[in-house]
C-alpha cells in the first residue's frame, strides 16, 4: 500500500478523501497507484526524517529527493485511489477512498515514496452489548442536538444495518467524519481498537460542543 502523510490530516473507515496533488513524487505515486491498482493510505505524519537545502530541480532529482519526508504513524486508513482531474501544469485531483483501517507492518519503500506491507485492524467486539446498546443510543442523541436539522444529511448517508445491529464501532468513525477534533486526539480514536473507549472520548466532545453551543444561545 502507498502511503502518503499530510500534516494535520487524519481519515477514518467508510470515508472518501479529496486531494490536491502538487508536489512531484506524489503525482507519480497517485498515477502509479491508478495505472498498478495500488491502494494508498492517508496517513498523519509521525516527525520529519529530513529537511534538505531547498533549489531548483528537475523532475527525476524531485522524485528522488528526500527533502521534508515525513515518517507516517503507524495505523492509518485506506483504499482505492481516483484522478479526478489533470491540470496543466501536472497538479492532479484525486479522491481515495479510504475504506478501512490498516497497522503499518514493515515500510518496503522510502524513496520517491512510501510503500508498506499491512494489515487490516479491526476493532474489539463488545463484551456488554447493554453497555454498547446505551452508548450507541447516547452518541446518536447527542449528535442530533448538537447538528440539529443537519443530522438528516449524516443520517442519509449512514446505511441502515448499522442501526439494525447497533454497531457502536461504525457509528463512533461515522460521527468522526463530522466531529472535528485536534489532529493527536482524532489519530488517537482511529488507533484504539476499544469501541467503548473512543464512543466515550466522541461523546465528552460532543457534550462540551452542546453546552458551549447552549451557553451561546441562552446568553447572546
């Protein structure tokens, strides 16, 4: 899987990403992923490796350079990649589909991109379903106070068998697609593999977003 760290950017499962494409290398990496039916990932970068004398470069020294590499975290989501549009001057539009969560297993390539063996991870099935059965219900109540007349839109794209079999796992990186959090505290709910412990954290943020919302209505 290719691998590409944006700073501040953090995906979860069952979302898809649009992307502005411009720097040399991960152009290459988006039309090799298109033409190799490679999957990328999204990925929060972990620290920067280097940070080489910027100058002016050809196409190949760009592709090659490790300037400003970032070291990408070790779990991430993604899937299949689209080019949605060329633009003149090389700059690509893209979408991936970031359709599941992966642990980085072993880093295969660095150069002019990475590429990573990995594995699909999955979630800890409940062990109290009255538990998962009173936080599924408290996480989709508060997230209709706090989005009002917009929960309709959320809702419409949520698919129905999750509320059939009340899978707080799903719902929990549903709510994330909206929620915005701090880029630490969003990998760190895409990491843990505890449903209860990241429905938990969702609806702490959530119940700080309604009550600073009401506070803000009650006092104009």
């Amino acid at each position: 899987m290719a691998i590409f760290p944006i700073p501040n950017t953090v995906c979860f499962p069952e979302s898809t990403t649009p992307l502005h494409i411009f720097e040399p290398r991960y152009r290459q990496m988006a039309k090799d992923c298109t033409q190799k039916s490679l999957p990328m990932a999204v990925s929060l970068p972990e620290s920067i490796l280097s940070e080489g004398p910027m100058r002016q470069q050809s196409l190949a020294e760009a592709l090659n350079s490790n300037q400003a590499t970032f070291q990408p975290k070790s779990v991430f989501c993604g899937g299949p990649v689209r080019i949605s549009q060329m633009l003149p001057d090389g700059r690509l539009m893209i979408t991936v589909k970031t359709r599941n969560r992966y642990r980085l297993v072993k880093l295969q390539q660095e150069l002019p991109y990475f590429v990573g063996q990995v594995e699909a991870l999955q979630d800890q099935a409940p062990k109290d379903m009255h538990l998962n059965k009173a936080l599924f219900k408290e996480l989709w109540s508060l997230s209709e106070k706090v989005l009002g007349e917009r929960i309709n839109l959320l809702r419409s794209h949520i698919p129905d068998e999750i509320f059939a079999s009340q899978d707080l796992s799903r719902l929990s990186f549903y709510t994330l697609h909206w929620l915005t959090l701090e880029p630490e505290a969003a990998q760190w709910c895409l990491e843990t593999t505890d449903p209860f412990a990241r429905c938990e954290t969702i609806i702490d943020r959530l119940q700080s977003h309604y009550e600073l919302h009401s506070s803000i209505t009650d006092n104009p």
